[in-house]
C-alpha cells in the first residue's frame, strides 16, 4: 500500500468509533468545560463526534490532512447527523488556515506513531490554541476503554495500524521534539491510556 491508503485510514477511524465515548470521558476531565472551540487534528479523528454527542463544547470543527480527508470526514458527519454542528477545514500538519488562538480544545489522536505520513508541529497546535486552552494529543485506547472493547477490535486495530505504516514512539523522543519548540514548561508527557502530551497555553 501506498503511505496514503485512505481505506485503510477510514476502516481504522470506523473501527474505533466504540472507543471514542471513552476516550472522551477521559479528554473531558482534562478540559473540565463543557463550552467552547473543539479541534479534532489529522486523519485519525472521530472522537469529536463523541464529543459533541456528550455536550462538551459548543463550537466544532475537523482539521483534516493528508489531501482526501477531507471528503471522508464530511460524509462521516452526515452519516452521524452532524453535518451542520461540524465544520470539516481541509489543511496541513501545521494547521494552515486555522485562526491563530481560537480553538479552546484541540485534540490529536494518532499523533506520534505515523511519521511516514506527517510530522506533529507542537508550536502550530500551540498557535491555534487560545490564551488557556489545552490540546490532548498522542495516541491509545485511553485509561477507560473498557478491556472488552480493547479485546474486540485490538487485532485488527493493531494490524492496519502496520499496514499505515504506524512506529514505535519513546517519550524521550518526545521530549527532544517538545524541547525543540520551547514547550517543556506548557506540557506534561503521561502514559496512562497510551502516550499522550496534555498542552496548556
């Protein structure tokens, strides 16, 4: 396959949508609103809908890359009856066209683990983020997805994930990309759930 099978990207957001109520719980202990400008980043998005399904936030957009993305998140809202609350931005890994500082939440799943197809631009989400705003942003089941629920789809998670071209990630490794933006003071790396940064501005 090509770094850019946007089947397989699609069969992996649809595969996880019974974990993404979960992980919204868990975004939404770290936010602790229930208003504001939610971002959900990249080509592994579909937490959003949980999101918004559950309240949290009261303004909604999709920031949507590589090229094709697009398309399959507007037809993924419709499916879903949420074409007019979510607003699909066609952009690029440094968040081009996104209005500096005016997304309260951002999140990123499947940030780290797929350098064939982007790199994370830490200061682009810091950009976007508004005075106080935090983004989540790494990847994983979350600290409470159900076992049943991880057991169910972690096979073929895990084999398309390959077949994407997904990599192992060190926290050090992290740390070296946060360090190179100057973030150390606005983060803190966790593991519980996955690996994930919690950025705050």
């Amino acid at each position: 396959m090509t770094p850019f099978d946007l089947t397989r990207i699609r069969e992996i957001n649809q595969l996880w949508n019974p974990v993404y109520p979960y992980l919204a719980k868990q975004i939404y202990e770290f936010y602790g609103r229930r208003d504001g400008s939610v971002l959900e980043i990249g080509p592994f998005c579909g937490v959003i809908f949980s999101l918004q399904k559950l309240d949290i936030g009261s303004s909604f957009a999709v920031a949507a890359f590589p090229a094709g993305m697009g398309p399959i998140f507007r037809d993924e809202a419709k499916r879903v009856g949420l074409e007019d609350q979510i607003e699909v931005v066609e952009t690029d890994s440094s968040l081009q066209g996104i209005d500096d500082h005016g997304i309260d939440l951002a999140v990123f799943r499947g940030a780290f683990f797929f350098p064939s197809l982007f790199r994370v631009d830490f200061s682009g989400i810091h950009r976007v983020l508004k005075p106080n705003g935090v983004a989540f942003i790494g990847g994983g089941f979350g600290k409470y997805t159900p076992d049943a629920v991880i057991k169910e789809i972690g096979k073929r998670s895990r084999d398309v994930n390959l077949q994407i071209g997904k990599v192992e990630v060190h926290p050090d490794q992290l740390w070296k990309d946060i360090d190179a933006n100057r973030l150390r003071a606005k983060v803190e790396v966790i593991s519980e759930g996955g690996l994930w940064v919690k950025m705050r501005k």
